[in-house]
C-alpha cells in the first residue's frame, strides 16, 4: 500500500527487514512510481517505475539513501518520469556516459584522439602541423583528455579568451578551427558545429620587426658564442633567409657542402627550393657536423636526436644573453631579406631567395628556376659578408647599386 514516504518509515522499515530477513520495499504516495527497497543489511535505494512511450514498464534507479535525501528523491523521480515520457532512455544515456568516460581515460574519443586523427588524414598535408598541434596543446591543454561529447563552444572561448598572451590563443584558434569544422563536417559529427565558430581574442597585424645593426651587432656574437644547436639553427636562418621549419627539418643527406648547396625538398609554396650556401653557412654546417654524421640525420637535433621543439625557451635565453627582446625567429628572415633590399639588390632576388611563390609574376617566377639562382648565390654571400662586418664592428649597409 503507497503511503507518503517519511524518515520514520524509513528506519521501521530498515528494523522489519533485519528482523525477517526479507527486502522491504516503500512505496510513496506523494511521487507516483518511487519506490525505496531496503535490503536485510540495511542498504536503501530509490527507484522509479514507469512505463516508456511503447507501454513498456521499466524500472530505473535514482541514487541511495541518505545520500538522495526524501525530497531529492522525489524530484529525481520527476525529472527522470519527465524524460521517460519524453522518449529518453536514462538508462541507456548512464550507460553511455560511462562508456564515453572509460575509453576517454584510455584516450579514446579525446581532443587529444582526434588531434592524432587530423594528423593522420587533412594535417599530414600540412608541414607546419606539429607547431599548429604544439600551439593547440598549450592553449587547450585543460581539454585534451575531455570526452568530445563533452566539449562545449563557451568552454573552449573562454579558455582562450583568458589565455596569458591573446596573440598566441590567437594562433590557437586559427589552428584549430580547421580541425573542429573537418570534425563537424555532415557524416563525421565528432563535434558540434558551433565549436568551428571559435573567435580569435586578438587580431593578428601584419607584422614588421626589423633588427637594427646595433641589435644585430649584439645578438651575432650571442649566437656565435652558444652552445646551443637553437642559436646555430637561427644563425643558418639568418645566413640563408630560410623558414624556421626548413632549418629545424634539415638532414645532412640534403647538403652538399662540396657543391655548396642546400636543397629543401618540402617548402611552404610546395616546390623544392636549392639554396646557394654562402662560405659562412658552409662553415657553419661543417663546424656543426658530426664525424659520422648519417644521412638521415638531422642537423640540429636535441640531444635524443628528435627536431629542435623548445623554441621559446631558447630564444628567451638568447635575448638574455644578447640584450636584446621583442624578436622572433622569423623576424631573422625579413631582416636578412630587409638588408639585401638596403643594399639595393633587386625585388625578383630577394624574392626568389626568400622562395616566396610568386616573384612579381609568373613569367618571373619561371626565370627564378632558370636563371637567379647565381643571383641569390651572390646576394647571400654579400647579406653574410654585411653580418660579418656588423659582428666585427658595427659595419654600415652601402647600397651596391643606385636605386
């Protein structure tokens, strides 16, 4: 018989069973369908009967007692009775939630699983894809074990928005977003389309640092004097105007030191790009090279052989020791490629040194191919003999040619 269920019931009903040895089960008239079964050692647990959509009665447990207090029992009772009506399956949502949150703790259905698998499908396309992935990580770090299932538009906003530096959250969106719209697309479903709409918290400018002679004069002599296969790395970026991904995925099978080459088989534009070497970046790769180096090594590895990824850190060193700030390493390049302009060399050379895709035209960029490569031959040697100068005492930029 359904009575209104009370605390006293409750501990008379707990006596009766450990007296008979038999599970007595409550039945309340104020929540219909919610039941208490109290066992013979005392357990108490708070169930709902109802029947679903199809005239089915089923059962579904609401939580123990007095954990679920009376009063909570009899809303869960509601909310879960609502839902049932609804078309929902409590029972079957549990059940996922706690599948989703066991393969989550083993890395299934991760952030972090579906960066691995961009990486493998759209990202492996992409050669700056390990520091986009980098980036993301930093940024998003709180959400890379987060189920998909549970990821949330606000959540990842927000996590970027408070980020310590807007530009580099900044640069996480724009990384992401790829990712997430590749996820959402219709027959994939990873993520809900609205984690796509990410905003950037900062606008990223065009940027134009330049460094002056006097912050070069500094810095060379740092770079020189370090240890550190980071300051080598940026002194051959400075020396051949080259990406810092170009440099940090050098090996020694794409020198030939003999020739006075450099060949780069991926580059951002997609076509292979030889670099003249100029006497300095020949003798400081011979400087750097290991008596046996093996061919498939790379150039400046870490100390367990894998790509320079402290970049950072490193530079923050260097500028420590240099006094200088505010640069970063692609910074080197337009500086380098700023100096040749000052030394009057033509737009179409420091283009084609910088293997920028197009050169002014296409017809230009098809005589790039042909016929500059001892043009940029030249230009880098006299941008290496102006940083020499600099590195000695502070020498001037002359212009070669009048403009």
């Amino acid at each position: 018989m359904a009575k209104a269920i009370t605390e006293t019931a409750i501990s008379a009903a707990v006596k009766q069973a450990a007296s008979t040895g038999q599970r007595v089960e409550l039945i309340d008239a104020t929540q219909p369908g919610l039941r208490l079964r109290v066992t013979k050692a005392g357990a108490k647990a708070w169930t709902l009967t109802a029947r679903d959509p199809h005239g089915r009665m089923r059962r579904f447990t609401l939580g123990i007692h007095p954990t679920l207090s009376i009063s909570a029992a009899r809303e869960a009772a509601r909310v879960t009775w609502a839902q049932v009506r609804g078309g929902a399956d409590p029972v079957q949502e549990a059940r996922h939630k706690r599948a989703v949150a066991k393969a989550a703790k083993e890395g299934i259905g991760t952030l972090n699983a579906l960066l691995d698998l961009y990486a493998r499908k759209d990202g492996a396309a992409l050669k700056s894809w390990p520091e986009c992935r980098k980036r993301i990580e930093s940024v998003f770090k709180p959400y890379l074990k987060k189920p998909l299932d549970t990821l949330k538009a606000k959540d990842l906003q927000l996590q970027a928005d408070s980020w310590k530096s807007a530009q580099s959250a900044a640069a996480a969106v724009r990384y992401i977003r790829p990712l997430l719209k590749w996820a959402a697309a219709t027959g994939r479903g990873y993520v809900s389309r609205e984690l796509a709409d990410l905003v950037p918290p900062a606008t990223v400018g065009r940027r134009e640092r330049v460094l002056s002679p006097d912050e070069l004069s500094r810095l060379l002599p740092a770079l020189r004097d370090s240890q550190s296969p980071y300051a080598a790395c940026m002194r051959l970026m400075l020396l051949t105007l080259a990406r810092r991904s170009e440099a940090t995925g050098a090996h020694w099978r794409d020198i030939n030191l003999e020739a006075g080459t450099w060949t780069i088989p991926q580059t951002k534009n997609g076509k292979p790009h030889i670099v003249p070497l100029s006497t300095q970046a020949k003798a400081l790769l011979e400087a750097v090279k290991p008596a046996r180096a093996r061919p498939e090594a790379l150039i400046f590895p870490t100390r367990d052989g894998n790509p320079l990824d402290n970049w950072d850190s490193a530079t923050k060193e260097i500028m420590k020791a240099s006094h200088t700030e505010g640069w970063t390493r692609h910074d080197l390049r337009r500086t380098g490629a700023t100096m040749l302009g000052e030394m009057g060399e033509l737009p179409d050379i420091i283009e084609a040194a910088l293997n920028h895709v197009s050169i002014r035209s296409t017809l230009a960029a098809t005589y790039n191919q042909a016929r500059y490569r001892p043009q940029v031959a030249e230009a880098l040697q006299r941008l290496a003999d102006a940083l020499d100068g600099i590195e000695a005492g502070g020498a001037e930029i002359v212009p070669l040619r009048k403009a």
